[in-house]
C-alpha cells in the first residue's frame, strides 16, 4: 500500500500541486485532513501510517472465524479517505480506512448481512468496481480477489491477492 499511497501523492504534486481531494465529512476524525473544506466542501488529505493497530483477534472472536491476513495488513496499515483507480478497464474502489472507523462493526456488519442473505461468510467485500456497479470480495480462505455479480451471485476472479490488485491499480485520469 505504501507504493500505491506513494504514486497517489506524486500524482497530486505533480499534476495540481497539491495533496488528494476528497468530500469532507464532519463525521470523520480530522486527522488525515490537510485543508479546511472548500465551498464545494471538499478537502485534501493524505494517508497516514496506523500506529493503533486493530486487534483482530477479539474480532475473529466476535464473527466466530479467522481473518485472512492480506485482510487485516489491509485494514491495520495506513488511514485513508480513498484507495481507488483503474485495474485494467475497470474502475476499483476500496473501503476506506478513516480515523475511528469501528473496524469491528464494519466486519460484524457483513457477517451478519452474509448470513441473512444466506451467502457463505467466506469472501468479505473490500469495494466496488464500476461501470459493472458489482462488489470486490476477497476470499477469506486463499486471500484470492473477486468480482461478485449481485444479481447472480457469481463470482469472477479479479487477482490473486489484495496486494497484487493494489500494486496494479492505475490512478485515474482526470
């Protein structure tokens, strides 16, 4: 992730001369703001390295199974507002990592939704990618990446790991 946050704010340096640009949300701990919003309310903000880390553990407790570990590097590297670009044709975006997200929540939020939807609690949704407006599932037992059609419940592999998709997401054109 360092990489891909690493090109991010190159491409912002180089191109506008200044960091990401993102909606801003009252809700949202003030930490990776870098500007007070603007009269679209929009502010920029960079990533910042997670010093408190999510223990994973008690969540594993709470959902009554383990975590892929490309899942929690993924949620216990950096705090983000957005991680999102191009993966061949396909526009990604991925769930953020905001300042006092309840990564808890988050993960009990989809086990319980997986269930009443008598889905497998295998893959764990990470995003979306677009036109095809379809979900980004990892797998939690190989860490493969998914593409989930709603409607038909199928799924299409995208990458072989969080890492390599994020590795390759190309930032998207203004």
């Amino acid at each position: 992730m360092t990489d891909y946050f690493e090109k991010l704010l190159d491409y912002w340096n180089e191109n506008y001369n200044t960091f990401p640009k993102a909606p801003w949300d009252k809700e949202i701990h003030p930490l990776l703001y870098v500007s007070e919003p603007d009269e679209e309310e929009y502010v920029f903000w960079k990533p910042v390295e997670k010093k408190a880390v999510e223990n994973f553990s008690v969540i594993e407790a709470e959902i009554k199974m383990p975590l892929h570990h490309s899942i929690k590097e993924y949620f216990n590297s950096y705090l983000f507002l957005s991680l999102e670009g191009l993966y061949h044709s396909k526009y990604i975006c991925l769930e953020p990592v905001e300042p006092g997200k309840d990564v808890r929540s988050y993960f009990k939020h989809l086990t319980h939704y997986n269930e009443s939807q008598g889905k497998e609690v295998r893959y764990i949704q990470i995003g979306f990618i677009s036109p095809d407006e379809m979900a980004i599932n990892i797998d939690n037992k190989s860490g493969k990446v998914y593409i989930e059609d709603y409607e038909t419940n199928q799924l299409t592999l995208l990458g072989n790991s969080l890492e390599e998709l994020i590795r390759k997401i190309k930032l998207k054109k203004s």
